[in-house]
C-alpha cells in the first residue's frame, strides 16, 4: 500500500509538522485507548491528532475547548 513512499526503505522518517509533546501523547493514545487534554496541550495535540486523523482525539480536544469556552461565557 505505501510502497511508493521514498520513506518505505529509510529507519528514520521525521515528521516535521507534528509537536513532540503532541506526538508522544498521540502514540501513548494509540497503545492505551486514554488521552487527557488540558489547556496546557490542547493546542498542539489538536492539529496533530487532525494530521494523523485520529478523530477520537479531535473530537475530545473540540470538547474541551467547548467547555472552556462555555466557562467563560458563564462568568
């Protein structure tokens, strides 16, 4: 399926528009099924779960957001 990639035959492939922080919660995710966003990596874990369609985590980062955003509209 991805036999045409020039990355197909390297060891190492970066990713240049993913965050690490992002990245390693993304890969923590995929292997435990738990994420946990918080102000603090909502805005990078947000376009990198889109990246890698991960709608899961997406959703989850819009929710919170929507929370947030509802607080302080409350106050």
């Amino acid at each position: 399926m991805f036999s045409n990639f020039d990355e197909t035959n390297k060891d190492v492939v970066n990713i240049r528009q993913l965050d690490s922080v992002a990245l390693q919660l993304l890969v923590d995710y995929i292997y435990t099924g738990e994420i946990i966003v918080t102000k603090e990596n909502v805005q990078v874990l947000l376009p990198a779960a889109s990246i890698l369609q991960l709608d899961f985590v997406s959703a989850a980062c819009a929710m919170f957001l929507q929370k947030q955003l509802e607080s302080v509209i409350a106050e």
